[in-house]
C-alpha cells in the first residue's frame, strides 16, 4: 500500500510497524542516560527499537541496562562538529530504522510515547515530523505542554518557538534526513537552537504533527551545557534570525528572537547591546516580555538568573 510520494505507508493492523532509530546524545551523565536508555527500551512497540547513544566530547561508556536489551543499544562517538547537532547528525547517518526520533540523555518517554506518534506520521504522508507533548519538571514543580493545534506549521513556528515541540518527542523518516535536507544545522554557533530551526527547516517541507498528550518527561535544571553560556546564546539566536529572513513579517516572532538576543546580552553584562537590541525588540511588539526583563537585567539590579528560575518556576523559559 503506499500514498503520498510514493511513499509505503505500513499496514498497522497487520502489526507491520516500522523499525525506529534513536538517537541519545551524552556528555557526562551517566545515571540520567541509563534511566533515558531505559525509558526508550520499556516502550511498548510492536516494531523494533535500536538506541544509539552518540557520546559528544565525553569518553564512551558502559550503560547500566538489562542485559537483554543490550544487543538493542549502540555507543559511538560524535564523528562530527562538536556539540548537540553534530551529535545528532552521528547518530543519523548511523542509523538503520526507516524512522528516527530523538531523545535527550536528561529526558524520559512514557511507554505508549512512541507508539502514539509513529500512528500519526503513518497516516500523514505530507508531514515532515512527528512530536508529542511533554510534562516539564523544574525543582519538583510539574507542568504540562502539548501543542496548540495537530499539526504546526512554518508561520506558527516563526510566532512563536512553541516549547513544547521539544527534541527529545522529534521523530522523522530516516529518508527524509538523509535526503531532504533534514540533518541538523551544524553551523550555528555551540549547537544553540540546532532544535528549534530543524524544527523551521522541517515545517517548510510539511506539516510537524503533534500528539496532544505529554508522553515524555523533560527536566530542566541548571546543569544544562548551555546555563550560563550567554555569549553563545546570543550569536545563535543572531544566526537563527539571519537564517530566516521570513521573521521579518512576523513581528510577534522576531520581536521574542530580538528580545531573547537582548536578555542573553544583558545576563553577559553587555548592557549597551542588551539595551539596542531590546529597544528593536519592543519597535516590533511593545509588549515583548523578554525586551522588558532585559532592560531590568541590563541595569543591574536584578540578577538574570533569578529571572530565569522564575520564568521556568512557571514553566516558561526565556
């Protein structure tokens, strides 16, 4: 049976569910990985499930997993650009599955996670990916994010990030990776963003579904590799919009990337920037929250991190 591009859409009732890929990317978390590791094992999938864990600028290490999966489980090395991209991109061009998701090594699926989505991107040839929502726990306060409509689309990613498409729910055609310019954006400086414009590259091609229901547990916390790094923040999001030109007619959306470019400047102590960019921020929407925080933070009164704990105390993020 096939449709849409020719492309052979498995018959589900017949249980001809297709194989999945995924792609774990680490550095130096040993005990969250095991339990991310193990969270994709438990799935409960008719297909088959390989995990490849890419480590990035870490040693390769033994996973504590039960010793019968472990012939489902492969470790390698990021044979690419340093960081989460190129970590990914490994774990890509090494896979076998005719289908590829992704999963952070601080993050858990829920065991029907997989499942949920592989139905959707089945029944939608058109769609160019496939996300979840997700449960979002910071400092023992939980929040749940799902997706404001079934299927996201180009013009609604330059509005808004939409935080709850998070990487670590991503699933997509291997072929579509390889073929159809899908692999991750390794020029963006320190990997920043590499998620959100996959995401926008994606949209482009197809709609990216969602499954309205939180099926992974996303942690946040201060131990993320970019905390802190408000240098690299910055150039990124500058990237991101020199990338896409389109933001220019989205004055909701690149007033958020101009504000988030502010924010980063103010918490790096460049407060004369910090102040140019907010400024362009709020010509665009005056109302622009991120725009306002940093003109507070580039003062000096108030420490960017508080702001920070507080937004993501609400589960919000700057």
């Amino acid at each position: 049976m096939t449709a849409g591009k020719g492309r052979p859409v498995p018959d589900l009732q017949s249980r001809q569910w297709p194989g999945v890929s995924v792609v774990v990317p680490t550095r130096d978390r040993p005990k969250a990985l095991a339990h991310a590791v193990r969270s994709i094992l438990e799935q409960r999938y008719e297909g088959d499930i390989d995990v490849l864990v890419v480590f990035d600028q870490s040693e390769i290490r033994e996973i504590e997993v039960d010793q019968r999966t472990v012939g489902r489980v492969r470790t390698m090395a990021n044979a690419r650009a340093p960081g989460l991209a190129g970590a990914r991109n490994t774990g890509i061009l090494a896979a076998d599955g005719e289908l590829v998701a992704f999963c952070d090594d601080d993050d858990e699926w829920f065991p029907d996670k997989l499942r949920s989505q592989v139905k959707r991107l089945v029944e939608r040839p058109d769609a160019s990916a496939a996300t979840t929502g997700i449960v979002v726990d910071f400092q023992g306060h939980t929040f749940e994010r799902v997706a404001p409509a079934d299927a996201v689309t180009f013009d609604m990613l330059l509005r808004s990030r939409h935080m709850e498409l998070h990487p670590s729910t991503f699933l997509a055609r291997r072929r579509d990776l390889i073929e159809d310019d899908g692999l991750l954006d390794e020029a963006i400086p320190g990997s920043y963003g590499e998620d959100y414009e996959w995401l926008l590259r994606r949209a482009r091609r197809g709609p990216v579904l969602a499954v309205r229901r939180p099926l992974a547990r996303v942690h946040w916390h201060r131990s993320s590799w970019f905390n802190g790094r408000w240098d690299v923040i910055a150039e990124a999001l500058s990237y991101l919009l020199e990338r896409y030109p389109e933001f220019s007619t989205e004055r909701r959306g690149i007033a958020r990337v101009r504000g988030q470019v502010a924010f980063a400047h103010a918490a790096a102590r460049h407060p004369e920037a910090a102040r140019r960019w907010a400024w362009n921020a709020l010509s665009a929407n005056p109302l622009e929250r991120r725009a306002i925080a940093a003109l507070v933070v580039s003062t000096g009164l108030i420490p960017a991190q508080g702001i920070v704990d507080l937004a993501n105390r609400f589960g919000r993020g700057i």
